[in-house]
C-alpha cells in the first residue's frame, strides 16, 4: 500500500476529517490532502506524529511493513526526543507535538552511527542518495533535516527501519513485507 492510501485509510478508520488531522499536523488542509494524494512528501515530524496519534510504526505508514504496530518505544530516550507515543493523542497540540516528536540532532546521530559502523565514507552514502557530499554532511551533522524518501533510502542502505532512523525504537531488526 502506497503512503497516500495509508494516510487516508488511517484518517477515514478514525473517522477525521483532512482539517482535523491538519490542525494535528500544524499545517493547512491543502498540505495534508497533498501528503494524502501524494503530490508531496510528509515531513517527518508530521510523519512521527501520526505514528503516535494512529498508533502505528513509521515503516507502516509509509508502506514498507504490512505490520500496523509501532516497534517497541525506544525507553531511554530523553524528554525532547522521546517518541510522540509517548504522548496521549487527545493531548498532543501541534504547536508541542513537532518538538517533542522527533530530535533532527537525534536522526543526526543515528544515521552517523549506522555509517561508521558500516565502514562507509560519506561520500559511498551520499552517492547512494544521489546528493552531494557536503549535502549528506548536512544531514549528519543536524543542520539539515532528512526526508521521508531520504529516510526509506537509508533504511535500505542499512537494512533497519524508519523507526530506528528516527530514534523512535532501539530495535534494528525490521520486519519485512
């Protein structure tokens, strides 16, 4: 299932309207039908959000696993980049949620230590993605954010989750389709 149609099944099985999942979101309704229909990614913090709010893994919405539940929460995380399912979905506000829900510096980390364990050059993963060195440095030092296509990349070229790439589970095992 491709991320668009998850993204509407999940919001149709709550019953929500695009408005409400928006406000959720912190974006207008014309962004989210976008994410919806696919014309443009979901940024990840949108994305952590509704893992949180629907109860899901990360790799489930955007269609990489057929398994809805999340992977187990990553424990030590600190209150800053705890998961947002740590969160009540009744509670979550859209101005709180974003910061909470995920740390750039956290993935920054994360994708830093999957390439020095591999043995890999920034240059090897940056050819990977199709970016420029210094773009993937970008990356790795929390100065720039990743995107959900970047982060599927990444979770292919270090065989692990989404959800591990955005520091939401300690787990590195990821479940296949």
């Amino acid at each position: 299932m491709k991320t668009e149609n998850t993204l509407k099944a999940m919001r149709m099985d709550k019953t929500n309207t695009q408005q409400e999942i928006a406000e959720l979101l912190g974006c207008s309704r014309i962004s989210y039908i976008s994410y919806e229909n696919g014309s443009r990614s979901i940024p990840l913090k949108g994305l952590v959000i509704l893992t949180a709010y629907y109860n899901v893994s990360a790799d489930f919405l955007l269609g990489r696993t057929p398994y809805k539940l999340p992977y187990p929460a990553c424990s030590e995380a600190a209150p800053e980049t705890a998961p947002a399912a740590a969160m009540s979905a009744e509670t979550m506000s859209a101005e709180a949620s974003p910061a909470k829900a995920m740390s750039v510096k956290t993935t920054a980390r994360i994708i830093k230590s999957l390439r020095k364990s591999s043995r890999a050059t920034q240059k090897q993963v940056a050819d990977f993605l199709g970016c420029t060195q210094s773009g993937y440095c970008c990356y790795e030092s929390g100065k720039r954010e990743i995107s959900a296509e970047t982060a599927v990349k990444l979770s292919v070229y270090y065989n692990v989750s989404v959800d591990y790439i955005l520091g939401l589970t300690r787990s590195t095992e990821k479940r296949k389709i």
